[in-house]
C-alpha cells in the first residue's frame, strides 16, 4: 500500500525553476518504477518523466527534454522532478505516480497517484 505525498509547486516566472518532490507515507519504493504526470486545463493528462527502480533508465517526451529531470533517492523513498527554463505551456497539475514493476515498459499502468500539485508559469 503506497502512499504517495507530493510538495513543491507554486507560481514561478517563466524561464524559472522549480523541484517538486514526492515521498511514500507508507510502503516503501522498493521495485517500483516512478513517473510525473500533468494535466493542463481542457488537455489529457501526459506523461512527462519516468525512471526506473534502479534509477538507471529514464524517460521524457520531447516537449521536457533537456528542461526536466527525474531522480530519486531509494534510502529516502523520494522521488524528485527539477523543472528548469519553465515555459507558460508547462502550467498544469502535476502528479507523481508509482507502478508495480522495477522496468520501464511501454503502455504499462500506475498503480499508486499523489495528490497533485499545481505548477503555474507566467508569461
């Protein structure tokens, strides 16, 4: 039973920075892949990061590449999202989220979601 408990967020300027971090309350991220979702007003919710359990393989869409960085940190059950050079485009709920693997996988399910948390970027 993961509990997923999400901080950081906030208003930031665009071409700014933010970390949002997101911590297990109860089992630990052991064997569990993460990943960071978002959901922008009248849009579907994407994905914009994934790591493995092992931390050894990651994944972004085009659209973050080389602005967002997934990490985690195993011993503190913590996984982090550093969002550099934010674009307006970027203004969305942001989610953390666990799934039941320790491998990236195409079209695999999360299993465990944080509660959100929103990150807005003015122009």
């Amino acid at each position: 039973q993961v509990q997923l408990v999400q901080s950081g967020g906030g208003l930031v300027q665009a071409g700014g920075s933010l970390r949002l971090s997101c911590a297990s309350s109860g089992r630990t991220f052991t064997n569990l892949a993460m990943g960071w979702f978002r959901q922008a007003p009248e849009k579907e919710r994407e994905i914009v990061a994934a790591i493995s359990w092992s931390g050894r393989t990651t994944y972004y869409p085009d659209s973050v590449k080389d602005r967002f960085t997934i990490s985690r940190d195993n011993a503190k059950n913590t996984v982090y999202l550093q969002m550099n050079s934010l674009k307006p485009e970027d203004t969305a709920v942001y989610y953390c989220a666990a799934a039941d693997t320790p491998y990236l996988r195409s079209g695999h399910e999360y299993d465990y979601w944080g509660q959100g948390t929103q990150v807005t970027v003015s122009s």
